[in-house]
C-alpha cells in the first residue's frame, strides 16, 4: 500500500538532491490503452527501467505523441525497449548535433553567416528568397529526421516564444543568427540567457521598432518592443491577469532605448550595439521602485538595460508565465494553476534553467494523464505525416520538395516563419479547429501518401513515400487487422472496430477479405494511409 | 434566456435548446446532400443580394481592422489645435494650413493637391486616401461614423492579443470564451446551412461557439481533395468525424462535411456570380475576400453573418504625410476603403438587406510618437455601411484632445457594443443583447440604423 504522494516542498526538495519521488498514480488514461504488438518482428524483450525520478506512470505511446513531431515506424519499439525514463532523459540532456545537421552539410552557408555576410546575400539578386528558403527547409529537416526530437520541439516552442516577422522592415537578413543563436542556440538551457541574447537580438529590435526607438527626438521613445517584453517574453498576461502598468511600460521604453546595432562599414555591422545617442538618460524608476536608475551621463546606461532585462527574466511573473506556456504545449489548453506553480518554483530554483523546469512537468500526474489533450498544429500534421510514412525528400532549400512542403504549410495556415505578429502561432484548439484547416490537413496527408505533394518532376527532389515497404511481413490475415496495424504502428492510435468497419464500407471492400485487397492496389493502399493520418485520433497528440 | 455560456464551454458543441436551432436539424437537411445532390438550388433569388428570409434581418459583415487602426487618421478632426500641434508630419491637413510648392495646392487631396473633399463635417474629414468611400457610401448616406470608439475604461488593455479576443467575445471578462456573433445566432430562428462564415483558414473569435461556424479561405475550393478517390475519403471521414460527441474537433469535422453538400449544388464560375453594377474590386486580398462574401450572399445557402479581416494597421513608425500618395498609412486605407465601396457598388440594392461594420483592438496614441508612427491608444473609429444605415456622423467626441500624461490618447466616448447593439437588434431582429454583451449595461440607440 502506498502512502500517497509527496507533498510540493517535498517533492521541490527531492527533485534537487535526486531522491526518488512517491508520485500518485494517474488517473488511467481514457485515450491511449497499450498498443497490441504489432505483427512484424517483436520489439527486444528488454525490460523497461525507470529512471531515478522519472514518471512510472508514462507509456511509449503517449510519450512518442507528445514529445516528438510524431512517431516514426518503429520509434515507439524502441522507446519500450530503452525504457521511457531512460529515453526521456536521453532527450532532456542532449549532446552534440541531432542527425538532421548532416543534411544541411551543402547548400545551407547562410545558417552560419554572419548579418554582414547574410546582408551580401540579401543584397544579390532573389538573395532574400535563398536566405528564406534555406531557414525553412532546414527546418523542416530537422523536424522530420533529427533524432533530438524534443530539442527540436522545443526550438518550434522558444521561435514561437520570440517570434519575429522577417518581412516587416527590408533586414529580414537578420532573422537567421536570431533564430540559430539566440533560439536554437538556447533553446534547452537558461531562459535569464535566451532573454538577454533576445533583446540583443537585430533581428529582434528590427521587429519590434527598438532601431527607432530615440529619446532624443521630438516625439520621443517607441514602446513597441518594451510593451512586448513584457507582455510576451517575460511577464506575460495570464488570464488577463498583468504585473505591469503603462507607466511600467514608458519607463522600459526608456531604459531600453538605445539597444539598436552597428551601422559603421565594419565586419560587424548589423550585429547588436548600444547607441548612446538613442538612449533616455533621464532618471527612471518602475516596478514599484524595484528597477530604478539615477540620470546618467551621455554614454552610460547599457548596464542598466542589461539589470532590467535580468530582472525581468528572473521575476516570478515570468517564472509562472514560461511554465504556463510550456504546460500548455505539453500537457493542456487549460492548464492547472498547481502545476504552473510548482514548475515556476523549479524554474526559479534552478535559476531559470529549462531542463529541470521540463523533467518537472513531466513527472506530473497531468502530464501522465494527458493523452490525446492536444491538438497537432499545422507544421505538426505535416511532420507526423511524413514521419509516419517514413518519407523522403531532397535537401536543396529551393528544390521541389521544399517548396512543396512550405506551400502545403501556407494552405494549412501555418506557413513556417511567416507570423506576422509577436505571439507567435497560437497553441490552442480553438485556433485551429477550423473547416478550412480540416479540410487542408486531410488533403495534405491524402497527397503525401499518394506522392502528390508538391511538384514530382525531378525525380531526384520531391517528396515520396514507398507505403509497400511500410506494411508488416508477413501481411496479417484480413483487411480488418491491416487497419488496426496501420492505425497502431503507423499513427500511433488505436482505431475502433466501428472506425474500421466504417473505412471498409467507404471503400468498398469487406472487413473479412484477405488484406492483400488493399496492398495490391495502389490507389486504395495510398487512400487507406492518407485516411488513417486523417482520423481525429491522429490530429491529436 | 440569457444565461451566458460558460468559459469551460469549448466552442461549437451543444445543441442550444434556448436558441431554436437544433444541429440535428441542420444535419437531417444537409445529410440527404452528402452524395451527389444537393438541396442548395441556385433560382431566382440571387438576383437579390439577400438572405432568403429578409424578416431574419440583414446578412452581417464584420470587418476587424487588426493592429490598432489610428482612427484619428481614418476620421481627422483635422480643425483642432491639438490635433495639428500633436501631429506635426502625420495629420490630415486643414487647406489654410497647406502650402504645396510643387503647385499642386489647387487639386483635390487624394491627387496630392490641398482641397478637403472629403470633409464630413466642420471637424472632421476622412483620409485623402479613402475618396472612393467618401464618393460612394457616404455621399449617397450610407454610411455611419461613429468616433472616439472601444472598449470603456474598466475593460480596455493596450495588448493586441487581448484586446483582440475582449473585442470578439464582446467582453473583457474571462468568463467567456464564444463570439458575440455566436451568441447572436443562437438566438435567431431558422439559423441552418452556412448561417456563419470567417472568411480565411482559421475561424475568427466573434463566430465560435455553438452555432456552427466555419472557416472558409475560398468558395470554390471548399471540398475534400488529396486522395485517389474522393468520393471514398468523404464517406469515411464523414463516419469518423461524429456530430453531437461534445468534441469540437469531431463536430466541426462533421459541420465541414455538411457544409460541403450545401456548397455543393453552387456553380460559382457562372456568369450570376460576377461583380455588378460596375464593381471594380481593387487587386488586394481583402477586396477578394469581400467580392466572395457577396457571391456568398448571393448564392442563399443561408448566410447570416460573415466576419472578415483586414491587417497591418498597427503603425508604430513611418506612417507618411497623408497627401503623399505613396504613404504607407494612405495606402492601407485605400485598401480598406476601395474594397469597402467596391462591396457596396456591387451588392446595390442587396444592400438594402446588408450591414457591414467596423472593428479595432484600439486606436493609437494622439501625439507622434519619435519614429513618425503612434504607439498602441485608447479609442478609434468605427463604420457602419448599409442602404439602411443612415449616413452621418454619430456619438460624443471630446472637445479637445490633450496629450495626456497617463494615456496620450482619445479617450472612448462611445462603447462600440452601443453601436454594434443597435445593429443587431434594429438591422438583425436581436433580442438577446444581454447575452450577446453580458458585461455591457445597454444605452440608447444612437439612432443610425433604419427599421
């Protein structure tokens, strides 16, 4: 009999020396029973361990659903042959490059450029598109083959997180170092680190009219980016709830003023630079007179900006908004207050570091019992799409296969670094439940496994998929278990028999036939996959 | 019955047994469509730009201008002294106040000249950049301006997304989480079919909740494609996607399914579906989307209310002179204005039956701000557009605009939930305004719209 689960400080103070926690079980989770083995080779009888702290309550399935883009053929077997604790922790403390870089090894330079170089490329003939074309399609790449899938899941969180509109001015240059650098390059370390590299981010204070912003003029500062500071990056509004005031907003604009770049004809022109001619060197106090700074002289007062930034970066405010929002992504559209609270008080304890904040979560009880809670997004469908289907694709950044890709994404409403606002793509249902965005999702699964996404002309770049290779050897007896096979160890859900039945009927064909009636016939085995990644069980993660 | 729905109501699920509609109903009509027929039979009618039942009151466009719109260069109250003082290169000038050395001062303003045409009254003029609309609508009277518009005092926020979000739900209270249209629709009678369209690939807030609502990017590509056979993909997904389970995902697949039958039986590439009485829309999505809202209407597949945006208002820096034509600030609302009496040229006297409003988070700050833009304000200006709108200009206005220290800003005088009641209740037989806009305490109509 077990005594129960820890109470939160216990659990705050064992989650820091490592002991092991007593967790609650979970309520059972009503959407996700074990998958039955599927009846290809059997998965190594290896047995499960837990990992110190980790969550027992956790199953392959559901962990495949939520941390990654999708399951691949496979993934799951080898997650239940690892260990789900251990492959948590896999993820959690990744090392090295994922295997997508090496896709990229050709054809991607302006990912390692720096904002003069990539200012050159912009500056040539369609150089903005290849600066674009090769941020998506990496991208995209990585999505659908690293195999630090979390991590890349987590870059989609932190890109979302400070967002940036790459059209909005004529630099959109800038966006690729913010991205690499200050989204990707922190995107599994300490949030008090990405904040600063963000708000000294020129792609950033492009965006957000931090370049204009000039004490000195008439008119005087620009809010733009101090109003989202704190609105979307630190604070946040919770509920309607907000910790700041207008004044608070004012002040920020002024202490802020002044973070804007190099403009001289030097090496590092575009990158970040404080100019003190910009910058309000009135005295300021905000936050109640917890940020208060004296007049100072004409060029002091980037230190100032740079204690703001901490501040903010380390308020509670912010400790409960970036752990609502990860909750969000993870576990719920409505996330308990409880679970905000306790991964906020990890989140601070751990000095902003995102690792502990992450493991907390998921040892929740609430995550364990979340299956199926999220809707995929658009450029989620379409990643778990081509995993599932174990798809290939050319790497050249302007080839077919990328623009296919990226214009199935536009048609699903999310074309990829194309939001045009500072919050970044909404992460709730409600945005995304929609009839055009059924209808786009459905048909972009159903192109995909009939490889008819995007132009097939070059037959060395376009996006295919070879569902023969896919199906078990030997095939199961009836069209009936194919199904179920498919559902199971293709789209990582289980389909009921009525959902079956209800296929076979739409497709003319009976449940009972032997199963090489759909192998056999090209067009029903793509219609079949296409609409087993187009059941509401596969829109869900 | 007004009891407000629920916040941890997710949207588009229950048949409402106070709203008179039931899906099951909407469904049982459709479900006979699912194959190759359709019961939606393009006849008569779509001469008239209508709804098939004028006594359900007038199809409603809202149209978001999504930013911030500046309502103070929209509608200028371009004789104020603070308003020149605030606005030193932005403002809608006054012509004692234009000197135009390249001799163009004699010309019209929209031809960079210094004549206000557009003047709406002593105070207020309209955008050089919006002649067609000051030409059409609002010289023939149709056209209602109401300024100094938003949320009151204790609902405002000067956050986009939230702002955004109060705006649709038609209140600052996070009790809600169904558009005010919705909310409308579930209190009309003979709602079916296509009664609620978002024009675009995700569903605007004003529309969700229980009446079924659906996003629509194009008319004529609303259809299931992508597979080997079609036909078969439909029957499955339609078994899949099961209505009434209390899942949005599965009722709006199965809405979606329903609506594709209604579309089904509409030929929108026949000659009944071209622009009329001259329309010329300009070359702008906007425009597009509103040339497919009036073939829409035109095609009776039920069309109750349509909302519809327009972006990219949210001006913090380099607005432009409003007699430069190349402007960026002009140019957005010649966008805006072109593709609204575009609508109005086209629909003619459909618009006897049509009433398209206007909407913004906020409007902006009264003084320039240091990069020739204006930061996020306070109260902006609306239109109401329809043959039975009484043209003019409605509502109180400060007498003077002072750069406040706390705000900066035009204060709201007028609670856009009293212009848009009038409305709904006058132009869309609305009886449930206390549910439509639960936290707002109705006021007297400002008398703009015609019974």
């Amino acid at each position: 009999m077990a005594t129960g689960c820890d109470d939160l400080p216990t659990i705050l103070r064992k989650l820091k020396t490592g002991e092991k926690i007593d967790w609650t079980p979970g309520p059972p989770s009503t959407t996700v029973p074990p998958p039955p083995p599927p009846p290809t080779t059997a998965p190594p009888t290896v047995p499960p361990t837990t990992a110190p702290g980790g969550n027992p309550a956790l199953t392959a399935s559901m962990i495949v659903n939520k941390l990654t883009f999708g399951p691949k053929p496979g993934l799951v077997a080898a997650v239940t042959a690892m260990g789900v604790n251990n492959w948590l922790e896999q993820q959690l403390t990744r090392s090295g490059l994922g295997t997508a870089e090496s896709r990229l090894a050709s054809g991607y330079p302006t990912l390692s450029n720096s904002n003069m170089a990539n200012y050159t490329v912009q500056d040539s003939d369609g150089g903005q598109d290849r600066l674009f074309d090769q941020m998506d399609h990496a991208n995209i790449q990585r999505a659908v083959y690293s195999d630090q899938q979390l991590f890349e899941v987590m870059c989609d969180f932190w890109g979302n997180h400070f967002n940036i509109w790459r059209r909005h001015t004529w630099m959109g240059f800038l966006r690729t170092r913010d991205y690499e650098d200050v989204v990707r390059g922190n995107a599994m370390g300490k949030f008090s680190t990405m904040l600063l590299a963000s708000a000294q981010s020129p792609s950033m204070l492009d965006y957000l009219d931090n370049l204009p912003n000039d004490a000195s003029t008439p008119g005087g500062v620009n809010q733009n980016y101090a109003r989202e500071l704190l609105e979307l990056h630190s604070l946040g509004i919770i509920n309607g709830v907000q910790a700041y005031t207008e004044a608070d907003v004012q002040a920020v604009a002024q202490i802020i003023s002044g973070f804007a770049l190099e403009w001289g004809n030097v090496a590092t022109k575009y990158d970040f630079k404080f100019l003190p001619w910009q910058h309000s060197r009135t005295a300021v106090s905000c936050f109640g007179g917890a940020v208060s700074f004296p007049a100072r002289a004409y060029g002091q007062g980037y230190d100032d900006g740079i204690t703001l930034v901490n501040y903010l970066a380390h308020h509670p405010a912010t400790a409960r908004y970036v752990c609502w929002k990860l909750i969000k992504r993870f576990v719920t559209d409505t996330p308990s207050m409880a679970l905000v609270d306790s991964a906020a008080a990890v989140f601070a304890a751990n000095d902003t570091a995102i690792v502990p904040t992450l493991r907390h979560i998921f040892a929740s009880a609430e995550f364990a019992a979340s299956a199926g809670q999220k809707i995929r997004r658009p450029f989620e469908h379409l990643v778990a799409c081509l995993r599932a289907t174990n798809a290939t694709m050319g790497t050249a950044p302007q080839g077919n296969s990328a623009n296919g890709l990226r214009w199935s994404l536009e048609s699903m409403g999310q074309p990829i670094f194309e939001r045009v606002t500072p919050d970044g793509y909404p992460d709730h249902q409600a945005f995304w439940v929609s009839s055009d965005g059924l209808l786009n999702r459905w048909e972009a699964a159903g192109n995909i496994c009939r490889n008819a996404m995007g132009d097939q002309s070059d037959t060395a770049d376009r996006v295919r998929v070879d569902l023969l290779s896919l199906m078990p050897n030997p095939l199961p007896a009836t069209v009936n278990e194919l199904i179920a096979w498919m559902a199971v160890s293709l789209g990582n859900y289980v389909i009921s028999a009525q959902d079956i039945a209800d296929m076979c009927t739409a497709l003319g064909i009976t449940g009972t036939a032997v199963a090489t009636t759909v192998t056999t016939n090209a067009g029903r085995l793509s219609l079949t996959v296409g609409l087993v990644l187009s059941h509401p069980s596969f829109q869900r993660r | 019955m007004t009891s407000p729905t629920s916040l941890d109501t997710a949207p588009g699920l229950d048949d409402d047994p106070t709203s008179g509609f039931s899906r099951r109903t909407f469904l049982a009509g459709t479900a006979a469509t699912a194959g190759a027929a359709a019961v939606v039979t393009v006849g008569t009618r779509y001469a008239f730009a209508s709804p098939e039942a004028p006594s359900n009151g007038d199809v409603m466009v809202l149209v978001f201008l999504r930013g911030g719109a500046d309502g103070l260069s929209l509608v200028a109250p371009y004789n104020m002294a603070t308003y020149r003082a605030l606005r030193p290169t932005i403002r809608v000038k006054a012509p004692n106040e234009f000197t135009d050395p390249t001799g163009k001062a004699g010309l019209p303003m929209n031809q960079g000249g210094a004549i206000p045409n557009f003047a709406l009254s002593g105070t207020f003029a309209m955008h050089p950049g919006m002649a067609s609309l000051h030409a059409g609508p609002w010289t023939n009277g149709h056209l209602a301006v109401v300024h100094a518009a938003g949320m009151p005092a204790a609902e405002e926020t000067r956050s986009h997304f939230d702002g955004q979000k109060n705006f649709e739900f038609g209140t600052a209270s996070w009790n809600y989480s169904t558009g005010f249209l919705n909310r409308y629709l579930a209190g009309q009678s003979g709602v079916d079919r296509l009664a609620a369209v978002g024009r675009g690939g995700q569903l605007q807030r004003s529309l969700a909740g229980g009446v079924a609502a659906f996003s629509m990017y194009s008319n004529t590509s609303f259809n299931v494609s992508g597979y080997s056979n079609n036909t078969r993909a439909r029957t499955a997904l339609t078994s899949w996607y099961d209505a009434g389970t209390g899942d949005l995902l599965n009722q709006t697949g199965a809405n979606t399914m329903a609506a594709i039958g209604t579309l089904g039986g509409v030929n929108f590439a026949s000659t009944a579906f071209l622009p009329q009485n001259g329309a010329v829309y300009p070359n702008s999505g906007f425009a597009n989307e509103l040339k497919e809202i009036a073939q829409l209407i035109r095609a009776n597949v039920g069309l109750r209310c349509v909302a519809v945006d327009i972006g990219g208002w949210d001006s913090h820096d380099g607005m432009g002179a409003p007699e430069d034509p190349a402007s960026p600030f002009r140019q957005r609302a010649a966008e805006f204005a072109d593709a609204l009496s575009a609508f109005y040229t086209d629909l003619g006297s459909g618009m006897d039956e049509v009433t398209l409003a206007t909407i913004s988070e906020f409007g902006r700050t009264i003084n320039e701000n240091g990069s020739g833009g204006t930061d996020h304000g306070w109260g902006s200006s609306m239109f109401v557009m329809g043959r039975k709108i009484r043209g003019g200009i409605y509502g109180a206005f400060p007498t003077t605009i002072v750069d406040d220290p706390q705000h900066g800003d035009l204060t709201v005088m007028n609670d856009y939930r009293r212009v848009l009641s009038e409305v709904l209740s006058v132009r869309g037989n609305a009886t449930n305004l206390s549910t439509i806009f639960p936290t707002f305490s109705q006021q007297s109509a400002l008398g703009l719209a015609l019974s």
